[in-house]
C-alpha cells in the first residue's frame, strides 16, 4: 500500500467520463499499479473484497465498481482495514455453523 501513500483513495469523490461511475481513472491505474506491485494475480487481489476474477478484470478495464466494493477498497487503501480483517470477515460469512437470527432475535 506503500503505492498510494502519496495518493489518496478517491472512490465516489470523481466521476469519470462515463458519468455516474464510482471509479475514477486514477483509482483503476491505483488498483492496477497496486496489485502489480506486490505480484498478485487478479483472482487472488479481487477475492478478499468478494469479487470474482472476472469481474475484477472488468473493474480494471473501467467498469463500475458497486459501493460496497467500492466502500471495502477505500477503507483498505487508507489502511483503516487490513488483510487479516479481511480474512476473518470472509471466515465468519463462510462458516455454516453460524446460526441464523430469526425475526425478533
């Protein structure tokens, strides 16, 4: 994250050229420059905000970002959430033990 020290995470402060578009131009070359700087594949940078390969490439090539991963980026690039938080968020989604809450609980 030493790449973005200098830059700030700018998710929904610009539009791009295509409007409404939540992700800037900087913020994709920032993700891209980013994920390449530590040598990670896109199916392996995408996965901890919940997104897939497929969609994290088109996210790369100027597609929207949705907020909430928009939201998860920002908070990660300003350093508020780590890779370790990352990780036991997705381990408590994931575990099937988990009990569900019913209405009124």
């Amino acid at each position: 994250m030493e790449l973005l020290d200098n830059h700030q995470w700018q998710a929904g402060a610009n539009s791009s050229h295509t409007g409404g578009d939540l992700s800037s131009v900087i913020d994709r070359v920032l993700i891209i420059a980013y994920r390449k700087k530590k040598k990670e594949s896109q199916r392996r940078f995408w996965a901890r905000f919940g997104v897939t390969q497929s969609r994290g490439s088109r996210f790369e090539s100027g597609a929207e970002i949705p907020p909430p991963v928009s939201i998860l980026l920002g908070l990660y690039f300003n350093k508020t959430i780590s890779d370790g938080d990352l990780g036991r968020a997705e381990r408590v989604l994931r575990r099937t033990d988990t009990p569900t809450l019913s209405p009124g609980q």
